[in-house]
C-alpha cells in the first residue's frame, strides 16, 4: 500500500471503532513506513511550538500514537508528559520510546477519567482532522487543563471550516485567550504523492 493510500483510508475512518482497527495494523509500521517516506514533521512542530510558547509540564499529548511528540518535548527538557489515544497497539509502541511518565488509552470523544485541572499543558498532533476527532472534544480537554494551561493543537487544514473547529474555537471565546492560528506544514521536503504539500494550522490558546 502506499503513503496515498494509508492517508486516504485514514481521512475515510467515519468511527473510533474504525480508528481502533486501522490504527492497530498500522501501529508496528507507522514509524518505519509513513513518518520515513512522507518525511512527517507535524508532531515536532508542534512539540516545538509548545516549548517556544513557554509550555511545561505535566503535559497530555492526545492521540499520541507512537509517541513522537513526548519523544521531542522531553529531548528538549519538557516533562512529565503522559500520553493517551484510543489505539493500544500504537501506545504500545509508544511505550518502548520510553518518554513518557504514563500511558492510558481512551476515546477522546468519550468521557475521561481524568481529574479537572490536572494538566498544565494540552498538545496534540494529527489527531483533529477528518476521519479521527472533531472540535467537540475541546470541552472534555479545557476540563482537565489547569488554569493558564498552554494548548497546541493541530487542526487539518482542509477541513478547519467545514468540521466546526472555526465555529467551536469562536464559541470558546471565554474560556480561552491568547488565541494564535499558525500555519504548519505536515510533511518535509522529502514527502512524495498528493499530500505531500498538505497544510493545517496550530490552535495556541492557553485556557482562562
Ligand atoms: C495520525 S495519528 C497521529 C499520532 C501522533 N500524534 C503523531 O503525530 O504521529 C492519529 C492518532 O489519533 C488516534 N485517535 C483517533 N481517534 C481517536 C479518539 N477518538 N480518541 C483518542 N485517540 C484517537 C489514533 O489512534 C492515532 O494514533
């Protein structure tokens, strides 16, 4: 299968049922096939935008999969940072990066069995985009996020108007400030197919 298809088959996902199984078959390969040949880059933009906003621990990296984002954070001193995502196989994988203090699987559209204001930090990668999570799980995040908690959250591009995010980041208008949309390249220089120039944006905003 190539790159083009991976990425068509997980934008097509239209359940966390369907999330669980693609990303359990494709959490052993995901490092070696999809981040080497597409070059991705998207988590450590996003890791570094939240080292450079002042970002510090504890963080929640959400939709964590293999683990990239606390593998860059901790590299640059950020912790402790816990990871969750719905799919065990990619945790698992995670896991062996060694980065994180804790790991847990959850549905993020779900309610989480996390305590209000525990996290000082929110980031997250790829995981808002079609197919996967929309906006609504914002509300379950700023729960558990600490007042004056940073968030870096990337938003695909493509579908930041059309999947509400435009419309919920509105509406959340008193419970966040600093608000800043930063345009992001997914994919490096190396990246090949139709994706390869894809773009989204970096929601920073720290909760009130
Ligand atoms: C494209 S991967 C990104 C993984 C990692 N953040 C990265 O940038 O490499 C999307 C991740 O979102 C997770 N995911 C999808 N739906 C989810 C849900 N409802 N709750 C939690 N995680 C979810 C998937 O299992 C997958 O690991």
């Amino acid at each position: 299968m190539t790159q083009d298809d991976e990425l068509n088959n997980a934008y097509a996902l239209k359940s966390p049922e369907d999330n669980r199984r693609l990303y359990a078959r494709w959490a052993d390969s995901y490092d070696s096939t999809f981040v080497a040949e597409m070059d991705y880059q998207l988590p450590f933009h996003a890791a570094d935008a939240f080292v450079k906003a002042g970002g510090h621990g504890p963080v929640l990296d959400v939709g964590a999969g293999t683990g990239l984002v606390g593998e860059r954070l901790t590299s640059q001193g950020v912790g402790p940072v816990d990871g969750t995502d719905i799919s065990p196989e990619m945790l698992a994988v995670a896991d062996e990066k060694k980065t994180y203090r804790s790991l847990f699987a959850s549905d993020i559209t779900q309610p989480m069995d996390v305590k209000d204001g525990t996290y000082a930090g929110i980031i997250s990668a790829g995981t808002f985009t079609l197919g996967h999570v929309g906006p609504d799980a914002f509300d379950q995040l700023l729960r558990i996020a600490a007042p004056g908690a940073l968030f870096v959250i990337t938003i695909n591009g493509e579908h930041f108007e059309s999947e509400g995010f435009a419309a919920k980041l509105a509406a959340l208008h008193s419970q966040i400030h600093d608000l800043k949309l930063v345009p992001v390249r997914y994919y490096g220089a190396n990246a090949q197919g139709d994706h390869a120039k894809d773009e989204g944006k970096m929601a920073i905003f720290r909760k009130v």
